[in-house]
C-alpha cells in the first residue's frame, strides 16, 4: 500500500511538472505569435525608410 501511494504521489508530481511545462510552452509560443504579427506589420515602415536594394520585397528604393 505505501508503495502504491509513493507512486501515486510520483506520478501527481510528474504530471503536475508536464502541465506547468506546456504551460510555459503555450506562453512562448503566444509571445512568439505576438512578436511575429508585430515584426509582420514593422517590415513595411523599415523598408519604407531604409528600401530593399535587394528587391526581395519588390521595393524599388530609387523610385519616388
């Protein structure tokens, strides 16, 4: 019996720990689609002051 519940209270921590893991997993991945979403809006305005001379983004800096 008492190693049933040593086991039991072993297996409680164990998944206790995987939850707080995908807890954390879920923040960051939601902190990464934030970051995303922003730096998706930021690359026009930074193409806009410094162009794209590489024309990866079909931005022409020389016409005006």
């Amino acid at each position: 019996m008492v190693a049933a519940d040593s086991s039991l209270t072993q297996a409680v921590e164990e998944l206790q720990a995987a939850q707080l893991e995908f807890q954390t997993l879920d923040e960051v991945i939601g902190q990464l689609k934030s970051l995303q979403a922003r730096l998706y809006y930021c690359v026009p305005f930074f193409l806009y002051l410094f162009g794209d001379p590489g024309m990866k983004y079909g931005v022409n800096p020389n016409i005006k």
